[in-house]
C-alpha cells in the first residue's frame, strides 16, 4: 500500500489526512516510533484476546515528510487485511479504531477530510 495525501479504512466512511500543523514530537508523545526510513509508525491491538491467541493489528504509517499517510487493520501477523466494518463479529474493534481516531484528530495530528 503506498502513501496518499488521504487515507480511510476499507468499509469506513470516514476519511483521513494527516494535520498540516503536525509536529514531530507530537507523534512520538502519541506512540508512534519512527522507523529506519524516517516514517514515523503507530501498531496497536484492535481486539483484547488472551496472550496466546492472534488478533487484529492497526497500523498508522505517516510520511516522514509529515504529509502523506496510510491506514490498515491487518491479522496477527500483519499478512492478511481485514475488514472491520463487515458484519457484528468487530464490532468491539471498530469502536477501539474510531476512538484512537477520535482521539487523534483532537491531538491534532490527522484531520477528517
């Protein structure tokens, strides 16, 4: 998947942009850890399953430029996307993917587009 100036979530409605006033250390104090390239990155489980089961990942890539981004829910093993938004079996994912969201878009780092 490459970068975009948007990004949304296959089955989302809701689209995504990085915040054109986004800082650095904003991302870093938000989790995210930036990777050998320059790209600042954010992985977390969407779904509370026992230790030694999978779940599903989401990860948040921006542009180290700071303008360009990329959303997607993946298994475990970060192989396979997955669609949350089809039918009731995650739906407790798609409540924790729209609350970082929500929670992203008040830290200012992407906007709704």
């Amino acid at each position: 998947m490459a970068f975009a100036k948007t990004a949304k979530l296959q089955g989302s409605n809701e689209t995504y942009a990085v915040h054109p006033e986004v800082k650095r250390y904003t991302l870093r104090d938000n989790g995210f850890e930036e990777t050998k390239t320059g790209n600042f990155q954010y992985i977390r489980a969407l779904d509370v399953v026992p230790e030694n089961k999978p779940g599903l990942k989401l990860k948040i890539i921006v542009s180290n430029d700071l303008t360009q981004l990329k959303i997607s829910v993946t298994t475990s093993n970060g192989l396979q996307a997955v669609n949350i938004y089809k039918g009731n079996a995650f739906s407790e994912a798609r409540e924790r993917y729209e609350f970082i969201m929500r929670d992203f878009v008040e830290q200012g780092i992407v906007e709704k587009v």
